[in-house]
C-alpha cells in the first residue's frame, strides 16, 4: 500500500512538472510568434501609421500617440505591475477622464447601462462620448487607433492574444474573482473581442478571459487572431 501511495504521489509530480515544462514552452512559442507577426505587421502597416498620425495631427492640437499607464499582472505584494499602453489618440487632448471612471464603476458593479451605437446595436460603451474627436470616430470605429499597440507586443509588455489591459482606476474596483483575468499578458485581441466585445456585461468578459487564461495554446491563439480579422471589419461593438 505505502509504494502504491509513493508511486501515486510520484505520477502526480511527474504530470506536475510536464504541465509546467508544456507551459514554458508554450509561453517561449508565443513570445516568437508574438514578435515575428508584430513586426511584419508594424513593416505593412507603416504608411497607413503614418497616414493616420497626419490626419490627427491636422484634425485637433496635442500628441499623435496616447500614452497611458496599464496593468498587466498583480505582483507578489498584490500591487498591480504597470506598464505603458500606446493609442493613437482619438480624443482632445488632456481629455476628463472622470465620466469614464464613472462609467468602469458602474459597468464593473453590474450597475451599467448599455447604450445604443451608430447601427442601433446595443453597447457597454461610453457611445455619446464628447472627448472623441471626428477623426477619433473613424479610428475606433476601424481600430486602427489600436495599432500603435504593436510595439508594446514587440518589448514583451502586451501579446497578440490575451485579456485587454486595464486602468488601475478599474482593478481597483474589482471583485477578488476579476482578478484572475490579470494572470496572463494582456493582450490586442482575445475571446471578448471575437464572441462579445462591448456588447456583453463585464462579468461575462471577465468568464471569457479567466477561460482563455486556463486553457491557452497556440492553437487558440491562431483561432482567436484568425477570428479577429471578420470581428474587425464587422465593426461589432466598436466605438
């Protein structure tokens, strides 16, 4: 009975560390595949970067690109570990950010609103948003505001796939629970943006993020990036 119990235990360590080396190995796979297709994407996508920083910068005053601080993991202190998110910027600048840390409140505590947006779809989304500017409209509506975001997947801050980071005006209203979507690099795209994006509550966003986060592979990352292409275009949930 004792060597069968041994040899339990023994199988259960073995499995332990053969799940630990398959994620190892999965995160290095990730990483190359993350910095070989952000950089090709960075090299195609260049004239129409510089295309969109010109439009800004002769639609309103201020920055081409949006700087803001993100997190992407809770340390072992429990303080979350930040990093600098890039945007273009698609509001005026040195915009009031109060109304939307009224609005993450409200949606973050199941007490949101969903609002209408221009196809009459509804969106957990701040839609009437007066800091957008028109060429910001256009932007979010395509997401190419999103493409500077390639270069924090090229310095290993953000992947391709993986939860949206968030504002730690928002982690700190979580629930314990929510926090669990913080495990893994966040990323451009993920599950919420190719099964709901801003159409569904934030609960639901968190399940679909604590999902990928405990079963990710390169297989659901290819799926989820493949998906992503018809998500963009249909312009579903997009601002």
């Amino acid at each position: 009975m004792a060597m069968e119990i041994t040899r339990s235990r023994q199988s259960v360590y073995l499995l332990r560390a053969q799940r630990t080396l398959s994620y190892r190995l999965y995160l290095k796979a990730k990483r190359i595949v993350d910095l070989t297709l952000a950089t090709v994407m960075v090299v195609l996508a260049a004239p129409v970067m510089l295309l969109v920083a010109l439009a800004i910068r002769l639609d309103s005053p201020g920055p081409v690109v949006f700087k803001q601080k993100r997190v992407k993991g809770i340390g072992p202190d429990g303080e979350p570990i930040l990093f600098t998110f890039y945007k273009f910027r698609s509001m005026v600048h040195r915009a009031d950010a109060s109304e939307h840390k009224q609005f993450m409140t409200d949606f973050i505590n199941g007490n949101g609103k969903a609002h209408k947006d221009s196809n009459g779809r509804s969106v957990y989304k701040l839609t009437a948003d007066r800091r957008v500017t028109r060429v910001g409209r256009i932007l979010r509506t395509s997401s190419l505001d999103e493409l500077p975001q390639l270069i924090c997947v090229m310095k290993g801050d953000m992947s391709l796939v993986g939860p949206r980071p968030a504002i730690p005006y928002e982690v700190e209203q979580y629930k314990e629970w929510h926090k669990r979507r913080l495990m893994v690099t966040p990323g451009i795209t993920g599950l919420w943006q190719v099964k709901g994006r801003s159409s569904v509550t934030f609960d639901e966003m968190v399940r679909w993020d604590i999902e990928y986060a405990e079963a990710q592979s390169l297989r659901m990352d290819l799926g989820i990036l493949l998906r992503t292409i018809p998500a963009v275009l249909s312009g579903k949930g997009a601002a």
